[in-house]
C-alpha cells in the first residue's frame, strides 16, 4: 500500500528562501565583486599559439603585439598553458640561443588556472592575488579560449567604481 504525504497545516511549514532579500552591499563596488561576471571585465582578446609553435615566433609576437603573456592551446581551444614576461626572465633569461627553436611548450606554464566567463570578479581577483598571477585566461562552458584579465583590465575595473 503506497504512503500518501500528509499535507502540513497552514503555518507549520515556512520555505526559508520565500523570503529571502539577498546579501546587503556596502557600495556598488562590493555589488559588482559578487554580482557581475568575469565576462564583463572587458576581456582582452588574447593570443593564442599552439604547443608546437617554437619560442622564437612567441617571443616575436609577444614583442609586436604588446602583449605580456599568451595562451597554448590544445586543439580543441582548450588552454593546456600559458607565456607570459614572468616565463621569459625565469626560464628563459640566458638560455634563448640554446631554447629559441625549441617547441613553447618545453618552456609554458602548463596547465594554467582560467576562470570561467561566468565566474565574479571576487573570484578573479582572489585567484590572481592568491596565485600570484597576473594574466588569467577566461573561458567559457566549454573551457574554450575566450580572452584574457590582466593586471591592467582589474585596474581599469577598479577605477570605474573609485573615480
């Protein structure tokens, strides 16, 4: 014999989220860490080169573009590392003539932290500050290369909300 559920009476049951408000906010700065995505950040499109791309061409494109750090992808877009200034003084500082046609893979960071297009600045942030990094790729669902947040994007950032 099947249990049918007994129906509460009016007023014993009270769904806890029927009334829930939401967090109060300090300021619009506070609202947008938590309530906005890393997706509005003005992601910067970012270079992407594949794992055999030799450090040579990296650098080149580092150099002409302006940019600090890119992005090896595997090839399905998925980032399997990243370049940045910070890999050419520690890796490659003295050792160019030996390492320059050599594969960027040899020399990347791999397996880099990303964020997801979704993800709030909070969380951006929070990673570069307790990961010490100062590029974080953004991808979406699919952990496909969207862009990239640098130190210059989170300072931008900031200044909207101060200035």
């Amino acid at each position: 014999m099947r249990r049918h559920r007994r129906t509460p009476p009016p007023g014993e049951f009270e769904d806890p989220l029927q009334n829930y408000d939401g967090p109060d906010f300090a300021d619009d700065f506070e609202r947008s860490l938590c309530e906005d995505i890393a997706g509005d950040l003005a992601l910067t499109p970012c270079h992407a080169v594949t794992a055999d791309t030799p450090v040579r061409e990296v650098l080149i494109l580092m150099n002409t573009e302006q940019v600090g750090a890119v992005v090896v992808v595997g090839s399905d877009s998925h980032p399997v590392g990243i370049f940045s200034e910070r890999d050419v003084l520690n890796r490659l500082a003295g050792l160019y003539a030996h390492l320059k046609n050599r594969p960027i893979s040899e020399v990347m960071t791999p397996e880099p932290a990303v964020a997801y297009r979704t993800d709030p600045p909070s969380r951006v942030l929070n990673m570069m500050a307790t990961g010490g990094y100062r590029h974080v790729p953004v991808v979406d669902a699919d952990e496909k290369l969207l862009g990239i947040i640098g130190a210059r994007r989170i300072t931008e950032y900031m200044e909207k909300h101060f200035t």
